[in-house]
C-alpha cells in the first residue's frame, strides 16, 4: 500500500521512514546532519540509534517528533504521511492533531523539559485534558494514575517538582508523554544526566511500560550498554549516516563496521 498518504499501515510497520535528509542552516551554510536514513519499526519492537556526539542520532529523533523538517525522503506514523514527500510524489501536510498524539518524546533533561513552578500532578494533568475528552477532574484523576503506574506516590504528585531527584522527574516526564495513550515513545539519551542506579531504574521502568502498552520505542543514546539491554535492533551513525545496522546481538557480538568495532572497544577499554 506505499503510496497511500493516511490511515494505512505500510507493511505493517508503525514507523516507516525512508530515504530521510535533514539540513541545517548555519551562519549561512547548509549543513547535512541526516543522509539517506531508512527506518522500519513494528509496535512493540525496540530499536536504539547509537553515535558519538555530532553525528546526526538526536537529529533523527526531532524528526521523528516533527521537531525538525526533513530536506529530503518521508516519515509515514501508523500509515499516515507526517512528513517531506514519498516516492510517488505525495508531500505530506505536517503533524495535524489526528496522528500527532501518536509519538511522543521523553527529552534528556527533567529539569529543562517540565516546568518548576508546577505540581507533578498538574503537569501531567494539564496533558491529559489536552488530549483526552472530559472534565479537568477526570484528567487529574487519570494523571494521578499514570504517575503512579511510573512509581511517584500521590504524595510526591502533589509536591513542588524541586523537592523531586532527578530520576524522580524524568519518571514525571515519562508520565506525561503517556498522557496521550501514543503508539510510540522516542527517548532522546533520557538517563545522561542520571546517575547510574537512577538509570537502571528507567531503563527498567521503561521495559515495564512497553511490555504493558505494547508500545514501539526508538531509543537515542551514546551509551552502548543502555541500548543493549533495551533494545531488539540497533543502528550506529557517524556523520549522518547509518554505518551498521541489525539485531542489538548481532551487532554487538560480531560487528561488521571499524566504526562499529571501535565503539564497542572503547566501552570494553
């Protein structure tokens, strides 16, 4: 069915990406971050994308999320054309809020990416009622659940969010981009300003959320051991483009790529 511009799924997949260039401008020059990326994703199958700092991986990832707009390829969600242009020349009209709930990001920073004068509660309440029909005590009923459902007790809901760690914020963030029930989660390196038992924690707590929700994630990340233990396929970039790609175990145990061999060396160093 490729060629259809909404409503069908292209193969199966949930997230069928082909052909994506993303070009910055920057202080007058174009600059190619994205070349020639391709991407398939089912639901509930994990894929991680893996690169040094610079080469292209968060880029990807806003693109996803419709943060950035691609150059040149396409970006199809649950079938429906988001964005650039597909091989039969359909161009897409953008996220509209019929398919944008259905992707939702979990940004690196919770203390940059939610706001400090709220309560837990009234974050991931003021998402749900964005979202969901009802009354805005229906959303602060079904925000308590959620934040629960990620291990912040009603208590901790109600609190400010600077008497919250961390790890405790990024588990309100996680709240909050569930708030619209999406099929996909795009987690941009969401435990680099964690320490490390903090990170487990939501590594495991994300497993829980995808098991339960049957949820597709595409996790960016520069740390190998995250993506491994998360992650079913994996992709590594370098200079905007896909150098290796294939299952998580395949690439981390006989890698094809120097690149490839170099970063898992350095994590084994």
């Amino acid at each position: 069915m490729a060629g259809t511009t909404a409503g069908v799924r292209v193969d199966g997949d949930l997230i069928a990406i082909d052909g994506l260039h993303v070009t910055y401008r920057t202080r007058g020059d174009d600059v190619l971050a994205v070349q020639g990326f391709d991407l398939r994703l089912r639901a509930g199958a994990s894929t991680g994308i893996v690169g040094e700092s610079g080469s292209g991986k968060s880029t990807v990832a806003k693109a996803i999320v419709g943060l950035v707009a691609p150059s040149q390829g396409s970006i199809r969600i649950d079938g429906d054309l988001v964005a650039g242009t597909d091989a039969s020349g359909n161009r897409a009209t953008g996220y509209v809020r019929a398919n944008r709930w259905k992707v939702q990001m979990i940004f690196q920073d919770p203390y940059g990416s939610l706001d400090p004068r709220q309560q837990p509660l009234d974050a991931v309440a003021e998402a749900v009622h964005q979202w969901q029909p009802g009354s805005r005590g229906a959303a602060r009923t079904e925000a308590l659940g959620l934040l629960k459902s990620v291990g912040i007790s009603e208590r901790q809901a109600t609190s400010g969010l600077r008497a919250l760690s961390g790890g405790q914020r990024q588990r309100v963030s996680i709240a909050r981009a569930l708030a619209p029930r999406p099929q996909v989660l795009v987690a941009d390196e969401p435990t680099s300003s964690l320490d490390q038992s903090a990170q487990a924690a939501i590594l495991n707590l994300l497993r829980r959320i995808q098991a339960e929700r049957g949820l597709a994630i595409v996790f960016i990340s520069h740390d190998l051991a995250l993506v491994r233990y998360l992650t079913d396929t994996v992709m590594v970039m370098k200079d905007g483009f896909v150098v290796e790609s294939g299952s998580t175990d395949r690439v981390f145990s006989t890698p094809d790529h120097d690149y490839t061999k170099r970063l898992i060396a350095s994590v084994l160093a």
